[in-house]
C-alpha cells in the first residue's frame, strides 16, 4: 500500500481541523500561511491540497476573501457515478441497470417507511404532481423534472436531508446518461398510472402495496434497459 503524500496527508488534517472546530458549510477556514504554520509543511503541498479539497467541495477559495469550508455537495459523487455509468454502458456492460438496481433498492427499501405517516400537505403536493404528469401525458411525454421532483417528494416527509441528496444524486448521474434511454421510452399514460397507485397506496398506509407498486415502476425502467 502506497504512503500519503504530503499534499494527502495536509488533506486528512484540513478535515480533521474542520471536525475538531465543528464548522459548517461557509464558515472560515484559517489562511494558507496559517495552514503552512500550523502543519510545518510548505505552500506547494497547501496549495496542492487545497486544490483537491475544493474539487470534491470540502473547500472554498473565494479570492480576495479567503477560504471557507465548501458546500460539502454530493455534486462530485454525481459526477463519477454517471461517468461510471456511461463507460460501462458504451462498451456494452450493464452500467445503467446497476444504477437503477442501487436507486430502486433504495426507494423499495424506504417507501414502506413512507406510508407510516404522510402529512395532508406532503400528499396534496404527490397528487398535485401526478396530475401535472397527466397534463403532460397528454402532449406526449412526461417531462422527466416532474417525475424527479415526484420521488423527491415522495419521501419528504422522512425528514431526512441526506436521503435527499443521495436519491437526487442518483437522478442526475441518470440525467446525464439519459440519451441512452430515449429510444422507446415508457408510455406516458402507463407512467401517470404507475406514480397514481404509488400514491393510493401512501394515502391508505398500506406498506406492502407501495413496495408492490415501486417494483412495479422500476420494472418498466427494468424493460427499456434490457432492450
């Protein structure tokens, strides 16, 4: 096993300082030349880290500023899943399908969860959007936003911010390869009435049903995969 590098290993201590301190999203981090005193290492390995921080969003750099703890955004995770994804794909391995396999575990595993107890106004909001989705049914397509913003939806009531973020990760790594998709995409009405009886089943409580229902959904998904 290779050693850290300095720049890794000023990586490791930037994040433990950020722990140790309990910052948040946009506090203030110390300076570079407070870095290079605190760590004993030079401005080259500071900078190098700092750099691959920002990239993955632990850090921010705003010039004339000063540095900030990043956004701490899955946008990076999103980024390599749908890569993966896609490579896999093109040379005719099944990168789509384990995407989807890993998002349906997901949703099949938490929306029993969901119809232990959904407030009116979480329901009126997953109605108001399967009727959007007739709407647009009607031209044809159901816009791929509505139903995002569906699922989205569906497990709000959760309250749980990293499940959100982990379940629209996986929308957008889907967004980007999804031109692999739009050959014989899903007849909008099947879609509208498959997001309905999602949505019966939360409104009765009926764990089992919704589970049914989700497998269901990501069965047609399943289909225009495999074709």
């Amino acid at each position: 096993m290779a050693r850290p590098t300095m720049a890794q290993d000023i990586e490791r201590q930037v994040k433990e300082l950020i722990l140790e301190r309990r910052l948040g999203p946009g506090d203030a981090l110390p300076t570079e030349a407070e870095l290079m005193e605190m760590f004993g290492v030079g401005r080259v390995s500071v900078r190098e880290a700092l750099k691959a921080l920002q990239a993955v969003k632990v850090v921010e750099i705003r010039r004339g500023y000063g540095m900030f703890v990043g956004s701490l955004s899955l946008s990076p995770f999103v980024e390599a899943l749908a890569f993966r994804a896609a490579v896999r794909h093109r040379r005719g391995e099944p990168g789509l399908a384990e995407l989807m396999k890993v998002r349906e575990a997901l949703e099949a595993g938490l929306v029993g969860a969901v119809t232990a107890g959904v407030p009116e106004e979480d329901l009126a909001v997953l109605h108001g959007l399967v009727a959007k989705m007739e709407a647009e049914a009607r031209t044809g397509r159901v816009a791929r936003s509505t139903d995002r913003a569906f699922h989205l939806a569906l497990y709000s009531s959760l309250d749980n911010h990293l499940l959100s973020e982990v379940l629209d990760a996986f929308w957008a790594a889907m967004d980007r390869v999804r031109e692999d998709l739009d050959d014989g995409h899903q007849d909008p009405g099947v879609t509208c009435a498959q997001h309905r009886e999602i949505v019966a089943a939360v409104a009765a409580a009926d764990g089992e049903r919704a589970v049914r229902a989700m497998r269901t959904h990501f069965d047609g998904i399943r289909t225009r995969l495999e074709r």
